[in-house]
C-alpha cells in the first residue's frame, strides 16, 4: 500500500486565528464599554423621568392647593363683607333706636313735667291759705333762728351775748350732727369690714379643689310677637373668670331642653311677698304702682 506524507504549514493560520482574537477582544471591550454608557445613560433618564414626575406632582398639588385657597379666600373675603354690611345695618338701626328713645323720652319728659306742674298749681289753688302757710310761713319760722343770727351793731349789750348764744347753740348742733354722721359711718364701715372678712378668703394658700355650688339664673321668655322664645343664663361674676363663667353658661344650655318645668305654689307665694315688699318701696306713683301689680298678678309663670 502506497503512502503519502504531507507537510502542513499553520502559521499563517495561527496568525490569522490570534488577529481574530485580538478582534474578538476589541469586540468585547466595546461591548462592555457600551454596555456601561447603556446603563448610565438609563440612571441618568431614570433620573430626569424621577425629577420630572415629581417636579409636576408637587406642580398639581400646588396648583389645586392655590385653588382651594383661592376660593376660600373668596368666600371668606364675600362672608366679612356681608358681616361689615349687616353691623354697618345695626349700627344704623342703633343709632335710629337712640334718637327715638331720646326725642320720645324728652317728649314724655316735657309731657309729665307740665302736667305735674299743673295738677301741683291746680292743688296748691284748691286751698291756697293752707299751702302758703305749709310751705312758706312754715319755712320762715323753722329757719328764723338761721336767718336771724347776724345783728346790727347798734344793739344792746344783752341782745349781743343772746345772738351769740344762739351762734355757739348752732354751731354746736351743727357738730353734734357731724359726730352723729361720722360715728354712724365708722359704725357701718366696721359692720361692713366684719361681713366682708366673712365672706372673702383670705389664706390663699388652703383653698381645696372639690365641688362648689354657684347660684345661676335661668329664665325663658318671649321678647316679641313672633313668639320666638329666647332662653337667658344670668352668672354671677363674684370670683369668676370670664372662662368659667361660659363654661357654666354652655353646660346650662345644654342642659336646659332636659328640664322639667312646673307651676309651684310656695315659691309663688314668696316671690309675690318680695314683689309686694318692692312696689312697697318704690317711689313711683300709685298708678304705676298698681299697674305693675295687676300686671304681675295677671302673669302665669313656671319653674324648674
């Protein structure tokens, strides 16, 4: 059998195959370069989207904040100008009020006078002698000591010392009632100091925190026609703050639809006592007087 040997030269090959490699290598330091530009390039635009995404949400949210502040700021602004409306309204009303009360009262007032200037002449002219006699006579002769203490000074040594007799005896009943009024001012001033230190608290420092009874009034009534019932809390101001006393106001309030309301005979009866006892010591006229009494009378009220 016939054999062949044959030489092969692979160096050229070999040079071929290592260019290959070194482009190879080139390729892939390119793709790696690439690849990182890549994802840089995608951080930087996720970045730019992350920014932008919330440049315009805090852009929204701004805006409709602005929105809503601007139309409350609109509803506030329109609601203060119908306030600064309505008390420009009641000032006006008040004012009008006042300068009715004042031309009617000074009507009344000019009315009353005359007649109580008429019915005192038509009085004083039913019995003319008697009056002069009451009111002027009367007066001369209570006050002739006071008119009639100067003398002339051509007078008699006797009627000189009587005159000062008299002088001294006024002057001192004049100092007796000065005494009087100054013993009877400390004796109530004292009376006055011992009820006060009665009732004030003076150690501040024992004061105990617990329950208190604090007298409230509480009344309802009708101001006008329209029967509309208005319901008033009346607290006294005695060692209350202003914030305690809304306080009591508020819980009074609150309370005030559970109450139950009942006509009471005995109370009835005492407030008619003191009420009498008051138009007792009033002043005013018998007519006035009487009036309030029928009206007091004819009036039908409840309570708690």
């Amino acid at each position: 059998m016939t054999t062949f040997n044959y030489t092969v030269d692979t160096e050229p090959m070999a040079e071929e195959m290592k260019s290959v490699s070194r482009h190879v290598d080139v390729t892939t330091g390119a793709v790696v370069a690439m690849q990182t530009a890549v994802i840089a390039a995608e951080a930087t635009a996720a970045d730019h989207v992350c920014a932008n995404v919330n440049r315009g949400f805090y852009s929204l949210i701004r805006s409709q904040i602005s929105q809503k502040l601007a139309k409350l700021q609109s509803e506030v602004d329109s609601n203060i100008m119908q306030l600064v409306q309505q008390k420009n309204a009641l000032l006006g009303i008040k004012a009008r009020m006042q300068r009715d009360y004042v031309m009617i009262a000074r009507r009344y007032t000019k009315l009353f006078n005359g007649l109580n200037v008429n019915l005192k002449n038509r009085i004083f002219e039913l019995d003319k002698p008697t009056i002069d006699f009451a009111c002027r006579e009367i007066d001369k002769v209570s006050n002739r000591t006071k008119y009639l203490t100067a003398t002339i000074p051509i007078s008699q040594l006797e009627s000189i010392s009587l005159s000062q007799k008299i002088i001294s005896s006024h002057v001192k009943q004049k100092g007796v009632k000065v005494i009087e009024s100054m013993k009877g001012f400390i004796h109530e001033m004292n009376i006055q100091k011992k009820l006060t230190d009665q009732i004030l608290i003076r150690d501040q420092g024992n004061i105990k925190i617990g329950t208190s009874f604090i007298p409230v009034i509480l009344y309802e009534c009708n101001r006008d026609k329209t029967e509309n019932r208005s319901v008033e809390v009346v607290v006294s101001e005695v060692q209350l703050n202003s914030y305690a006393r809304s306080a009591i106001m508020n819980a009074v309030h609150e309370q005030f639809s559970g109450l139950g309301w009942k006509n009471k005979m005995e109370d009835r009866q005492e407030i008619n006592s003191e009420f009498q006892k008051l138009i007792l010591a009033s002043p005013k006229s018998s007519r006035v007087k009487e009036l309030a009494a029928r009206l007091f009378q004819s009036n039908n009220y409840l309570t708690v």
